[in-house]
C-alpha cells in the first residue's frame, strides 16, 4: 500500500490520483519528485474488481441526533462513482485497502443482503422504521446492474411495506422506477438526487463517473412524475468552488418537479482531505 505522494498520477475516470495509505497501516512510504519528471498525462484506465462478501447482518442502526434516520443498509463497500470527496473513503481502510483508487475500483457486494433483510424484518422484536439506502456508498453506483443487489433489497421491502428513502447520483435507479412507483403510493418510498453542480466540467473532476448534471435532472422529473416524492439534494457545497450555485441547483430541481431541498457542506475526514488536494488539485493544473 503506498502514500498518497507515491506516485500521484491521473486515471482515465477516476477520482483519486493515487493509494493512499490507510490510517490502520503499520508501514508506509512517501514519494518525493525532484522536479526532473513531471507526467500527469492520463494512464491506462484502472479495471474495477467485485469482491463477494457474506455479510453477518444487514441493517445498521444508530441514535445520532445529527443523522435524520435511525437505519440504514449499504449494498456495496466502496464506489465506483469515485467521488473526490466522498466521506465514506476512510471505511476501507478497516479492510485493509486504500481509500483512495482501492475505494473506487475494489467493491464489495453482499449478495445475501435480501435474505438477512427478509430475516430481520420477520422478527417479532422488529420495530418499523424507514431505512436509509445510500447512506455510505451509492445503492445504484455500476456494479449494481449487474449485481442487483439493491433492487433485491426493494423487492423485499415491497413484500413487507417497508419504508425506504433513498440518496443516489445514479440514472440506474430508473430501472426500478415500477417498485419505487408502486410504493410510493403507498408512501413507503422518498427519493433524493444529489445534484453538485450544474457545471459539466467541474462534475468531470469532482464525481468522474457519476450522471451528468442534466441526467440528474430529468431522472428528478421522471420520478416526480411517476408520483414519486423527490428531493433534489444540493451536495456537498464546497466553498469557493460550487457554493455559488446553491441557488441555481434548487430552482433547476424546483422547475423539474422536485417537492424538497437539502445540502450539505464539505466535510472532508481522515485520509479524505489529502486525497481531495491531491486529486481534485492536480486536473486543474
């Protein structure tokens, strides 16, 4: 595993320009340049790895007040999206990975994630409530179309009038447009679309593999007008980088129908910050 300075080089659609070591690493190394060599040409473009995981359990809970719900599930540890700021980064170094290209191009799936759902909503102690889907990780990040881990989720939660929200950046959630649409009826299921920036260019470097800013949209206006609630979610703001556009996200998610609005400011922790400077820094130089 090597340092975020060993070397940094651009992946062809990613968002990390190098492995950071992780926080739990007992060794690392740091590369110095000196100066004579300088590439920050595009290399060969990185290959995702899916990593099979047989979860123990399924639904994470918690009793923050700061944390607007009390369950959640995460289909998949990393994300391929390989946004530069993604607070979840940090969570693979308890794998022993790096949460920098590790993050993005090493993904864990949990293809029994539908059987434990099903197992704990049939337990008498079970007590309702709506479970977070995108919390950690995008449900419906690429791998999901092949893997359909969170669409098995929503069939199991169809089955049991299980309340569900969900936070994605992904056009593939379009494809269980039908489920999302019948639940919504029965107000089990609110969506939100994280929308970043309006900027192609600057959704380039921040979110290297996610939908561009017009897809968000119209992904907005065609849940809103299958009936389903839809936020549009205006994060992270970043100040002096997207943070001028607040205002604009929210009327363009207004104007395509979504019924609610949120952001969130940048957080940037652990071994998030020097991966942020260093791979969103190095493509505008």
């Amino acid at each position: 595993m090597t340092d975020s300075n060993n070397p940094l080089r651009l992946h062809k659609g990613r968002g990390a320009a190098s492995n950071i070591t992780g926080r739990f690493a007992s060794h690392s190394s740091t590369y110095e340049s000196d100066g004579w060599q300088v590439d920050l040409e595009p290399i060969e473009r990185l290959i995702t790895t899916a990593i099979e995981e047989k979860a123990k359990s399924i639904i994470a809970t918690n009793q923050s007040p700061d944390i607007p719900f009390t369950q959640s599930i995460n289909p998949y540890r990393g994300c391929e999206h390989g946004c530069i700021y993604c607070y979840a980064r940090p969570a693979h170094a308890y794998m022993d990975l790096s949460p920098g290209l590790d993050f993005e191009s090493k993904i864990f799936f949990k293809p029994n994630a539908a059987d434990l759902l099903e197992q704990a909503l049939r337990k008498p102690g079970y007590q309702c409530s709506p479970i977070a889907l995108g919390a950690n990780t995008d449900p419906y990040q690429p791998l999901e179309k092949d893997k359909k881990i969170t669409r098995s989720l929503l069939e199991v939660m169809q089955k049991f009038n299980q309340p569900v929200t969900i936070v994605t950046k992904g056009q593939l959630i379009l494809r269980d447009l039908p489920i999302l649409a019948e639940m919504a009826q029965d107000n089990l299921a609110q969506i939100a679309i994280s929308v970043t920036t309006l900027n192609n260019e600057l959704k380039r470097k921040l979110e290297p593999r996610t939908a561009g800013p017009a897809a968000r949209l119209r992904i907005i206006e065609q849940l809103s007008t299958t009936g389903i609630p839809t936020a549009v979610m205006a994060a992270p703001m970043i100040p002096a980088l997207n943070d001028n556009e607040l205002e604009k996200i929210l009327k363009a998610g207004h104007d395509v129908g979504a019924t609610r609005a949120a952001y969130i400011l940048l957080r940037l922790p652990h071994e998030v910050a020097p991966l942020f400077e260093s791979g969103f820094l190095l493509t505008t130089h």
